[in-house]
C-alpha cells in the first residue's frame, strides 16, 4: 500500500464509515454488469475476472468522463 501511496484503515467492529464508498462502487458494478441490460452469465471464474476488470478500467476511466459530458 506504501508504494502506491494509499493509506490503510480498519475501523473498530460496526464502525464500517470506511466501508462505505467501496459498497457503493461494487453496487454500481453489480448493477450495470450482473443486473445491467446485457446480464452477463459466465462461464468460469477467468471470465468473470476478465469483465470485472475491463468494467473497472472503464468505471476509472471513461464512465465518468460520459456523465459529465451531459452536463457542459
């Protein structure tokens, strides 16, 4: 975690404030991934991941970039 500059933080049992945001993340992937209007079904763990990950480039990356254009 040092290395990429992040800072670790384990809150006391039922303080779960940090949780929070990365909930809401893995709501929004759920949503637009497993329950979106495409409904992935995978064939293996490997397929999974390889969704998952090319969706979270996109989530960091172009997502964002996309809702806000609507806004300018």
């Amino acid at each position: 975690l040092n290395h990429h500059k992040m800072i670790q933080s384990m809150s006391r049992v039922g303080k779960c404030i940090d949780n929070g945001p990365m909930e809401g993340v893995w709501g929004i992937i759920k949503s637009e991934i497993y329950r979106g209007s495409k409904r992935f079904k995978f064939e293996s763990i490997e397929e999974a991941f390889q969704v998952i990950n090319k969706y979270i480039k996109f989530f960091n990356n172009e997502r964002i970039t996309l809702k806000m254009a609507n806004l300018a």
